[in-house]
C-alpha cells in the first residue's frame, strides 16, 4: 500500500525510472543509488560516504552505492515516494515527516518521551527500535537503521524562549509532522510546516519566527545567522532513518543483502561517534557567532504537553510510550 503521488513527479516517473535504474548490474557490478537532501558537510552524509566504502569492502567490489547529496533528486517525500515504485534504492528521512506514511512513528514526534541520549540510544538498540524500523514495509519501504540527529530545540529570531508562554504568537517551523503541529500548538505557538530547502528565506523575510532543529543543522543551514536565540528545551529526540526500496531489497539476493545490513551497521555505528563531536562543534561555533544560548527549565514544557501525550492512552502509540519508559 503506497501513497497517493503529486502530479508534478508522476509527469518524471518514466525519465526517472529509467535514468536512476537504482539496482542496475554492470559488468557483475550491482550499484545502489541513494539520494538524501543533506549538506556533504553533514556527518549523516559522512556515515553514508563510510557505508559506501564497508559495502565495498564487505562485497569485494561486486556493490557499490552511489550518494546524491543536498537535494539533488528532490525533497525528502519526493525520494521516499521514487522508493517506494522501485526508482531509487536508499534515503534518509527523518522520522517525523515519515509518520505519514506509518503512524507508529509518531512516537519520535512526541515530546520528551526520552529521558536523555542515553535513553534514547537504549531504546533504538531494543526490540522495540527494532521493531519500529520494520513498521514502513506495509508501504514498501524498509527501515535499515537509525541515524543519531540528537536532540531538537527552539531558536527564534527576535526573543529568546525561556517557558512555553514565550511562544504565544510565533510562527514556529516544523517539520510536515501532525504530531509536531500538535506540539507547538500545546505549547502556544502556531506551526508552520516548510520545507527545509525554504527555510532560511522564510525565517529572513518574516514568514515564520523561528523553527526547531539539533545544532549541527542550524548551523550548517547558517540558519543562525537570521536567528539569535537558541533555547536547548531539547524537547524530542527524532532520528534519523535509512529507508530503502523493498522492491529493491526483496531482490537482492540473501548474500548481498548480508553484506549490505553489515555495511549499514558499520555505518550509523560510525556516524554516532561523530554525531556528539559535531554537535559540541557547531554549539560553539553558533554561540561564537554572538548567538544567545539559553538553557531553560523543562519542567513547564514538560507540563505544557502533558495532555497531549496523554490522549494517546489506549492506543498502539500509548502502548508504545509505556513501553519506552519502562525501558
């Protein structure tokens, strides 16, 4: 069961299919192509770079992956949606946009559901991060693990956000996510959903007032530039996924796929590593820039979305809460 696809990448379908050939055997040679819209300097694209050269190493030569970086075959749903008919073969999407296509990852879109990273990492290793990975294959796609993208929180371009109060009548960006709109709107603001790519324009000429994302990103996007407060209420924990094609998957045979998930695992165990590294890099080099950073007291955000996490009692989501913090 797929979704619904927009008329604009309907009229590309036949020119893509035929163009990316995403699984495409040359000379014994069978290469992956993988596109995602995040900068080269990003250390999810590094972890992607180190699984190009593993797959390589573990197949021997006979695999290879092919990175399209920064946008260059569309926005994130764009790629999820050539995923999904078979055209490309691997992305990275984040989590919340991807509750669209399956609800159970509403969870990551919740907010302070994780204790800390430590927490967070615990849960992703469990069954239950396990089992959440292999939630997308009823709509074609097959979670391959998690890419570390730390903790989200505000920053704002003309005041700072020290309690929940502080957002009464901003315009706050986030992701295409119901449960992040949900989110902003408990804790008085109004969201607005837009596309990465648009932001920095948006947040220059006013459009929104600030937006919500983990250091690396805002500082890569020189988002920081336009938005002088960051307040770390480091209100969720949203990873990272590896998506891929499971047309694609399913037709590879068991030893390329062995080789492909050891490659996979080398990888985003890498990109962790370097993931705390590049988040303490960019804070300072955000605050450096005369960015104010605030360091707010949780508790009154915390309390601001506590019904919210509360309507979920009952549900396969709220089982799903229970469940993580008990771990």
């Amino acid at each position: 069961m797929g979704v619904k696809l927009n008329p604009g990448l309907q009229t590309l379908l036949l020119p893509l299919a035929l163009l990316l050939a995403s699984c495409a055997p040359q000379d014994d040679v069978t290469t992956l192509k993988l596109g995602h819209a995040l900068d080269t300097g990003h250390v999810v694209h590094k972890g992607m770079v180190y699984m190009a050269e593993r797959l390589d190493y573990y197949s021997n030569g006979k695999m290879r992956i092919e990175i399209y970086p920064s946008g260059q075959l569309g926005a994130e749903r764009e790629l999820v949606e050539l995923l999904q008919i078979g055209s490309l073969a691997m992305t990275k999407v984040s989590s919340s946009p991807l509750e669209s296509f399956v609800p159970e990852m509403k969870i990551f879109s919740l907010p302070y559901v994780f204790r800390d990273r430590s927490h967070f990492q615990k849960v992703l290793a469990s069954d239950i991060g396990k089992s959440l990975l292999l939630a997308p294959e009823k709509v074609r796609l097959r979670g391959m693990g998690y890419y570390d993208a730390g903790a989200r929180s505000f920053y704002t371009t003309e005041k700072a956000i020290n309690r929940p109060a502080d957002l009464k009548g901003l315009k706050i960006r986030v992701q295409k996510s119901e449960t992040s709109v949900q989110m902003i709107a408990a804790m008085g603001g109004a969201a607005t959903p837009i596309a990465w790519g648009e932001l920095y324009t948006a947040l220059q000429q006013g459009v929104v007032d600030g937006a919500e994302n983990n250091p690396p990103s805002l500082y890569l996007s020189r988002q920081y530039e336009v938005c002088k407060y960051y307040s770390l209420d480091e209100h969720t924990y949203v990873p990272d996924i590896l998506l891929m094609s499971l047309h694609i998957w399913e037709n590879l045979s068991p030893q390329q796929q062995d080789w492909l998930q050891q490659a996979v695992d080398d990888s985003t165990a890498y990109q962790g590593q370097l993931w705390q590294q590049a988040s303490d890099e960019a804070l300072a080099a955000i605050e450096a820039s005369g960015v104010k950073i605030v360091h707010p007291d949780k508790a009154p955000f915390m309390a601001a979305v506590a019904d919210m996490k509360a309507a979920y009692s009952g549900t396969a989501v709220g089982d799903l809460l229970d469940a993580i913090a008990a771990q």
